[in-house]
C-alpha cells in the first residue's frame, strides 16, 4: 500500500506509542497526538514523526488539530482512538469530577476524534478507525466501573459507527486487549497479590508487551486482508477467562 497518513492519539507512551511506531516501520506517514506535549514531542522523535498537544476531550481544539494534520502532511488515512484514562476507586467513592474525566477522556475523544477526522475519509471513500477498548468492557474488576463502563461504550459506539461509515469505505474495529504492560499498568502488574489472583486466570500466564502482541494487529485491520470487517471487536488477552 501507498503511505498513509496515520493519526495515533494517546501517543506520547505505552499502547499508542507503540502502535505510532508499527505503523512508521509499517511506511506511512505517522503523527502522533497526546495531552503531554513533551512526552509526545520526544515520543515523535524517536520514529521521525509529527506530534500535536491536544486535548481529545475538547472537541473544538481536536478539530483545529485535524486542519493543522491536513494542512502539514494531509488528510487522514487512519485514526487510531488509543487516548484514555483509567479511575481506581469504587463506585462510591468515585467523585463527580473523576468519573467525569473518565468518560469524557474515554468516550467523548473518540467522539471527537472521528468528528474531526473521518468526514474527509467518507468524501474520499476510503479510511481505517481503530478504537482501543478493554477486555473489562464486558468482565469485572473491582473499583474500575467507571473506566470498564467508558470501554463498553467504545466498543458499542465502534459498532454503531461502522455501520454508518461502511457503506462510504471506511472501515472501523476495534482492539480489546487484556493486561498489557505499560506505564499506566506497571503498578498492577508489579503486584504480588494481583500476581496471585489473576495470573493464573491468564492461559499464557504473563501480562502482553504491546510493541509484541498489539501494535501489529492494529496495523492488520488497517490493510486489505482485514478489508471485510467492520464493527468488529479483536479480543488480544492472551487467553483470560
């Protein structure tokens, strides 16, 4: 395929740094977006790409962000919604402003995201979206309802939306990995007591390195052999039940 122009929120660590990087080894054009602009400037630097400090909750800096995108290197070819937040307190004792965070973060990016960057791929009838959700879309685990709420409505909404968007050739699915180790995860998975209990429920027995077991597959669905899915949730758990 051609270089693309491939837009990762969330890029400046972890899961979305990673797969801003397999898709820049992939060829394409990569611009890498997160909140931290020096985080995402360095993150940017390491694979040659562009990086923007933008705040996803904000729809309206997102959509001057896309126009900056489009003026430098062009219209986006794929988006990949990484961006989010994760709460670690009870329902409870989760205060409105946190849950808010939360949802907003999760949800409402995304929202605005695709608002801002796939109305240029349904006029040139062609894109790729690739929504990050979470296996705890649909499990529990304790004290995080509020992030385990804001990823089943990324998968749902990434349902809803690529019924839309297909009949244009826009193709959007999303990921739903299990624990994976990043800078976000480090603390639980570090855990001795988390070791304990949820480990063994892991059939590979180790949390997933994202560079390893996820970046690739976000660039799969971007490519023509994933060209008949749509709506589609790609579970990557390493065999969690």
């Amino acid at each position: 395929m051609e270089p693309r122009v491939v837009v990762v929120t969330g890029a400046a660590q972890g899961i979305g740094r990673d797969i801003a990087a397999a898709f820049s080894a992939n060829g394409d054009n990569v611009v890498l977006l997160d909140h931290s602009g020096d985080a995402v400037e360095a993150a940017a630097a390491q694979m040659g790409a562009r990086a923007y400090e933008v705040d996803v909750r904000d729809y309206d800096a997102v959509a001057r962000c896309a126009g900056e995108v489009s003026a430098a290197v062009g219209n986006a070819d794929v988006l990949v919604n990484n961006a989010g937040i994760m709460s670690r307190t009870s329902v409870l004792t989760t205060a409105p402003e946190e849950w808010r965070a939360v949802l907003e973060t999760n949800v409402s990016g995304v929202f605005n995201c695709v608002s801002a960057f796939v109305p240029s791929m349904v006029e040139r009838g062609q894109g790729w979206v690739v929504n990050i959700g979470s296996i705890w879309a649909g499990h529990v685990w304790p004290d995080r309802a509020a992030y385990s709420a804001s990823k089943a409505a990324v998968e749902q909404f990434t349902r809803c939306f690529a019924v839309e968007v297909a009949p244009h050739g826009v193709r959007v699915n999303a990921i739903s990995p299990g624990l994976m180790q990043t800078e976000m995860t480090a603390a639980v998975v570090q855990d001795a007591a988390f070791q304990a209990t949820f480990m063994p429920r892991l059939g590979l027995r180790a949390a997933g390195i994202p560079s390893e077991h996820l970046a690739e597959v976000a660039v799969f669905l971007t490519t023509q052999a994933a060209g008949y899915m749509a709506g589609e949730i790609v579970e990557v758990h390493g065999g969690y039940y």
